[in-house]
C-alpha cells in the first residue's frame, strides 16, 4: 500500500541467525516473561548499544543489567528465575552468558571460534538448548543442548539455515524457522533427535520468528503475509490460522507468557520498539515499555487540533484545543485509526482505518461518538479531506491498481474519480470548493499539482526535479505548506502561494531532515508539524511555529 512517502526513522538490521539488531532510537526487543509472571526481561538500545534489562510485568521498575563492550541481545530466563541467559557478540562472534538476575556474576558458556550462538530455552532439567551458526564448517552449524554450567554441548539438529526455533515443553518437538528450495522462511517441525522433519506453513510468504504455547497447542508467530510482519496464531498443526496485530509497522520477536493465555512481543508501531503484550484473541494489546511514542498528522480547524498518537500502542486518534489544554482520545481499539481531518465547521472528522480489513473512510462527531463507515470497497482508499463546505470527501484509493483521487458526496455516497495515469496520485485536499491540490510522482519524482473538481486542468506548481510531498492548504485558501527536498535535498518545510509562486524555505538550519507533514493552524498564523529534533525522549512530537516570528514550540505530550 502506498499510503505514505517511506522514510527511515529506525534503522534495523536483523541477522537471520543471531537476531542482532542495530538500531538509531530506542528500541526494546525479545521479550520473556519469568515463570512466576512477575518480571519480564528483553533487550534494549536505548543507550546507543544492545543491553539487557529487566521491569516488573506492568512495565514499571525498568532496570538495566548489563554494561561493557558488544552488544548484549536475545535474553532468557532460567527455569527458576535465578539467572538469565544472553548473547553477547563482538564483531562476527556471539557468545552465550549466563548471569544472575540482578546482572552480577556473568559467566561464558559457549565457546566458539566462529559465528554467533543464541539461547531459547533453559528447562527445569537444567538444560539448556540454542542455537549456533556462522561457522564455515556445516558440521558445527544447528541446535545445541547443553547443561546448565556450559558442560556436555551436544548438536542435536543440523542445519544453517535454521533461524529462530522454539522446543515444546514436553522437549520432544522442536519448531523452527528455516529456508525452503525457494529460499522463502517457512516454519517447520521435527523430533527433537532431528528426525520426521515436516513443512508446516509451506506458503510463499516470509515467517520470522515463532514460538509454541506451554501446553503444546498453539503456535504464534510473525509473517508478512500482509506485508509486514504481523502477529498470527495457529493450532499446532497449522490449521485454524488467526492475524492478532493488524499494525504498518514490524512485530519481530515473540514468546508466550507461562501461562499460556497472552503473547509478549516487540513491536515498531511507535517509531521505535516497545514491548507489547496481546491476548490469543488479538485483543487487550498493551504498550508495557513504553520507551517509544509518536505524535503526528495534526490538522487543525475551528480553532481544534486533531492528531494521531500510538502512545498506548497503535494509532489511535486524538483531539485538543489549540490554545492549550488537555489532549482527549476519541478512537480506542487495537486497529490503526489515521489521517484524522477536521471538517472546517468542527463538528465531523473524517480518518481511514482497517477495523473491518482493508483500510476504509470513516466520518464520526469531534466527540468520538457517531463513528459511521463511508467507503466500501475490497481495495485501500485512505488520505480523506473535508471540501469547504463540508458537504464531500475526496481521497486516495487504489481500487484500480494504484493510488489514485477520487471524490465522495457525503449525501448520497456517490463516487467519481478524478485522475487516471499510471503514476501514484495521493494525498488530496481542497484549496476550495472549486481546486485541489495533490502530490503525484506522474513526472518521476514527487511534485504538487493542483486541479479542478472535475479533474480537469491539471497544473505542475513546484514543477522541479525534488520531492515535493504533504500539501495542505490554508483554510483561507491562498497558500500551502508542504516537504520538500530543494533546499539542501533535505527535506524541510516550504511555504507558497497556491499558484506555486513565492516559495520560502520555513525550516530553521539545524532542523532540517526532521520536520514532518506541515499543516496550518486555524487563522493561518502558525502551522503544525511533527518532530523528534530536540525533544526530551527522542520521541516524535507536535510542534508549532509562528509564521512571523518563526517562534517554535512542542506542544505535545499533553
């Protein structure tokens, strides 16, 4: 779906073997939960490198176990509680630790020359299975069993293409990931002595992690059969599959709390990664870390602010008044609520959300209450804006292959597209009754064109060799605000009149690759936009800037 310009606001590397992940915010992965269910432990970045921690299961008390060179990753807990296992790697070597819960007495227990080794599970037997791989000699690649103190390291499965793996807890079945003939990952079972292997996902979708429920009958893992990976469910012989998450953002890692009744996992859907938990529903989902949040997409009339915010997981819509005052939460369910418009009159707000599958048109009352769907088609349509006279909609939808800009009378449901080109048209909105202006990558790159309502007289305004993306128009309708890359071929904020002429640079030096979807306020005095530049928690937020004075100020959380 091509909802929105792709920009890197994490940089993640994972490694198919040791998981390792590399990132430039914080970032919270793997979580574990212990089996008496009162702490939880992962790893984090959020001190520039992988370190282990430790917080209560209601994400309070967050304590950091682990310092010194490498990056410290895939923690787990032992089957009392007493210590915790790690990775710790250092170049292209990956070692596992064990250490006591509090993050003293660290001891190695493997010792490879090569490649990078990572635990999965520590029994109440004492022993301990992971997983090695890196090693030119295929004969020391697959999963090993060890004891407890590193003693009697045995492979009892073979194989480097093996990834994340998880054993039943009778210990006679091992799950794992591992490439197929046509090198996709698919999930596969086997005896835990490497014999009886079988296929039990076999489809041509990537899966990524996976992990079986304590009493062996379910198995949850990460796919990108939607596009993304997403949190799924399955009985354990693959039968009776079920999408838990539905985020546009990655869930990687997993593991089942001890007992059985909700799944623990990492999640990107706030920027960074926090450690969320979901029950076998695909209900209740919680942010428990909460290092991470994003405020963006603020728009803004009679003299209100809508905005969307994943502060309490996913994207959920939000509304405040502009001269201060507390933020008040208007949708509240565990599907992505975006691009929230106002009507210029306040009263309706229009967003698209995939509560019921595809990402539809919905209208509802600035209160929260009335939520009624407007568009139902079986392809995307997303990017709504109120005309003037709030009496239609026009939006992005792809219903015919790729985005294009339809428009919607509200009063009787009527639909009429308006562009037909092979290009990507989105992210309409109405400069009045009469113009739209939209951004298209029609001419190559990404420009801003405006048109009539009926589709006709189709004019380039930035006409440049830049991206030019994001206009919105002020409620006057003489100017629009929007990103580009022509100064510095960074993006910043531009201003312009709404024949494309007189256009200014907005974006302060220092601030630039940084300040997302611009929008103005109500009397066109001050636009909106989002940023993590300066922000205390690293974190996007919503900022406003005066027109004359170029006087910033974040505005929320609130």
């Amino acid at each position: 779906m091509n909802k929105m310009i792709k920009r890197t606001l994490v940089l993640v590397i994972l490694l198919t073997l040791n998981d390792i992940v590399v990132a430039q915010s914080s970032s919270d992965y793997a979580p574990r939960m212990s089996n008496d269910e009162k702490q939880i432990v992962f790893y984090s970045y959020r001190d520039g490198k992988g370190r282990i921690y430790t917080m209560n299961i209601d994400g309070s008390n967050q304590k950091k176990l682990t310092n010194g060179k490498g990056n410290h990753i895939e923690p787990i807990w032992s089957s009392n509680g007493k210590r915790v296992l790690y990775t710790s790697s250092n170049g292209n070597i990956g070692q596992i630790y064990s250490m006591k819960a509090n993050g003293t007495d660290a001891i190695q227990l493997t010792k490879f020359e090569k490649g990078f080794s990572g635990a999965n599970l520590w029994t109440r037997g004492n022993k301990i299975y992971f997983r090695h791989d890196g090693e030119d000699e295929e004969t020391k690649n697959g999963i090993y069993v060890m004891n407890g103190d590193g003693s009697q390291q045995k492979r009892i499965a073979s194989g480097s293409s093996i990834s994340g793996f998880s054993i039943s807890s009778d210990e006679k079945k091992i799950y794992y990931i591992a490439s197929d003939k046509n090198k996709v990952k698919d999930i596969y079972v086997m005896n835990i002595d490497g014999t009886n292997i079988q296929n039990i996902t076999n489809n041509s979708v990537e899966e990524f992690a996976v992990a079986i429920s304590p009493d062996n009958q379910k198995i949850a893992y990460t796919s990108k059969e939607s596009g993304n990976y997403d949190l799924y469910l399955m009985d354990i012989d693959g039968k009776n599959k079920k999408r838990l998450t539905f985020s546009e953002e990655a869930e990687y890692f997993l593991s089942f709390t001890p007992n059985g009744k909700n799944i623990l996992f990492d999640s990107e859907r706030t920027g960074g990664a926090d450690i969320y938990s979901v029950d076998l529903q695909g209900k209740n989902l919680r942010n428990i870390s909460k290092t991470s949040t994003r405020n963006q997409y603020a728009y803004a009339a009679a003299k209100k602010i809508v905005y969307v915010s994943q502060k309490d997981g996913n994207k959920e819509i939000y509304i405040r008044n502009e001269d201060g005052g507390e933020s008040k939460r208007l949708t509240n369910n565990t599907y992505v609520d975006d691009a929230p418009v106002l009507s210029k009159d306040g009263k309706n707000i229009t967003f698209y959300s995939n509560r019921e599958g595809s990402y539809q048109l919905y209208l509802m009352k600035t209160n929260g209450k009335g939520v009624k769907k407007i568009t139902n088609s079986k392809t995307d349509n997303y990017q709504p804006s109120f005309s003037p006279n709030g009496k239609k909609i026009i939006f992005t939808s792809e219903r015919d292959g790729n985005p294009e800009i339809y428009e919607l009378t509200l009063s009787n449901g009527k639909e009429k597209r308006l562009t037909n080109n092979t290009a990507s048209d989105s992210n309409p909105q109405y400069a009045s009754d009469n113009t739209i202006v939209w951004h298209t990558k029609r001419d190559g790159n990404y420009e801003i064109y405006s048109m009539n309502v009926d589709g006709s007289n189709q004019k380039n305004l930035t006409n440049s060799t830049f991206t030019d993306v994001y206009p919105k128009v002020s409620l006057d309708g003489k100017q629009i605000v929007f990103n580009t890359t022509k100064y510095d071929n960074k993006i910043n904020v531009a201003i312009m009149d709404i024949d494309g002429k007189n256009m200014n640079k907005l974006s302060r030096e220092g601030n630039v690759q940084d300040w997302w979807h611009p929008t103005f306020s109500t009397d066109g005095s001050k636009i909106y936009f989002d940023s993590k530049k300066g922000t205390k928690d690293k974190n996007y937020h919503l900022f406003s800037m005066r027109l004359k004075t170029k006087e910033v100020k974040q505005i929320t959380p609130k």
